[in-house]
C-alpha cells in the first residue's frame, strides 16, 4: 500500500521507490542490449566509413573473443543511448513529488533537451573529430610503419572521442539547471572565463591532433558553448531577479 500522497514518505520508503526506479531502468537496459546486438553488423558497416576513408579498410579482429568484445561493446554503447531517456525519465519520476506542478513540467522539459544536445555533440564528434583525428595519426603512424588497426581499437577510441564531446555540448543546459538553483551565477562564470578557456584548451589539444587547424577547429566549438553558457546564465538570472515566481527561472 502506497502512503498518503499528503503525507511525507519515510527515508526506507524512498530508498525503496528509488530500488524500484533502478530495476525497471536495468530492466529497459538489457531490453535494448539484447535489440542492439542483432543489429550491430548494420551499425558497424556505418561506422567503419572513417577507417575506409583513410585507406586502411575494415578494422580486423585478432580472435573469436574480439568479435564478442566488440559487439558487446558498440552494443553497450547503443543501448546506454536509448537507456538514457527512460533513466532522466525516471529521476525526474522520483523527485517529482517535491516539486510544484509548474516545476515539473520545466523539469520535464529538460529531457528532450538533455538528449537532443548530446546527440548533437556525438554528431559533432562523429563527422567532424574522430574523422580528423583518425587520419591524421594513421598518416602520421604510415610515414614509420606498417599501419594495421584492430576493430576493439579503432571502436574503442572512437567511443572515447565522441561520448566525451557529447557530454561537454551538455555544458550550456547544465549551467541554466544551476542558474536557476542558485548555484551558478553569471558573474561567477565571467570571473571564471580564463581559467575555463585555459581547461578547454587543454581538452581541445588532448583529443585533437597537434596541428594549429585541427586544434582551433575543435577548441573554438567548445569556447563559444561557454559563451553560450554564460548567456543562458544571465538569461535565466535576469528572469530569476525579475519575477521570483518565474517557473524557467526558478
């Protein structure tokens, strides 16, 4: 029997609801695991255009256990995608309760959102970065020596470049999340701009070649998102300081 919607549930009653929540997102987890396998041979077909690209043809496998390797991990990958919804989905069936009917329906709105703009950075990572990236280290690894790349490899640096650059494109959504909490200010964030410049230049020159073009081609991305960043900022505090009762702003 479920307590009184008017009445305050217990620490074990949460813990409980919050059990709940984590095994029906599992659940939808192995779901999509099991879909995404059989449909990984469609998907690797698509993801191995940068490799043909580059003239190395399809990445090659050392053993029966890589094959599986793989398709366990793009397939993981896959399925953490299609998870993601359903997980903001439920965080935000949990803390619903505490929140008015105006917050929830902001707070709703922010998961379309979450996942729109991180797709987007995938994209970003996926046409633009790895293909960069990719050829630049195997022309460079050609000039000395027999350039061979194994399907775990060339999959596994490519999952490393992309999900990062699309959990950074979440930077201006984050900033407006914590804006509106009160955590975040604008003039924070303008104090903070050299030295959140000087982190994603160093962000841009560890996934990027070391040439000046590829470098700028990603790192000037990332700083106009923080200047994106800071405009939601004042954005959403300026409606914060005009009308308390603002549901976007508050």
């Amino acid at each position: 029997m479920e307590a009184p919607q008017d009445q305050p549930k217990t620490f074990v009653e949460h813990l409980a609801e919050l059990r709940k929540l984590l095994i029906q997102t599992l659940i939808v987890f192995v779901i999509a695991l099991g879909v995404a396998f059989f449909y990984v041979d469609r998907v690797l077909v698509w993801l191995e255009i940068p490799a043909v690209r580059a003239g190395l043809g399809r990445p090659m496998v050392l053993g029966a256990g890589e094959v599986v390797r793989v398709y366990f991990m793009l397939a993981g990958v896959t399925a953490l995608g299609v998870t993601l919804p359903f997980l903001l989905f439920q965080i935000w069936r949990f803390v619903a309760p505490g929140l008015t009917p105006r917050e929830r329906r902001v707070a709703l709105a922010y998961i379309p959102m979450t996942l729109f703009i991180f797709l987007a950075g995938v994209a970003f990572g996926y046409f633009l970065v790895f293909p960069m990236v990719f050829r630049f280290l195997i022309r460079l690894g050609a000039e000395q020596f027999n350039v061979q790349i194994t399907a775990g490899n060339y999959f596994g640096f490519m999952i490393n470049i992309i999900v990062p650059l699309g959990l950074i494109f979440e930077l201006p959504l984050a900033t407006m999340f914590l804006t509106r909490l009160g955590i975040v200010t604008p003039a924070f964030l303008g104090k903070m701009r050299r030295y959140a410049y000087l982190v994603l230049v160093i962000i841009g020159a560890m996934i990027t070649p070391p040439d000046f073009v590829s470098h700028l081609s990603v790192t000037i991305p990332m700083i106009l998102l923080y200047e994106l960043s800071v405009s939601v900022s004042k954005w959403v505090w300026a409606r914060r300081q005009k009308n308390p009762d603002d549901p976007v702003a508050n």
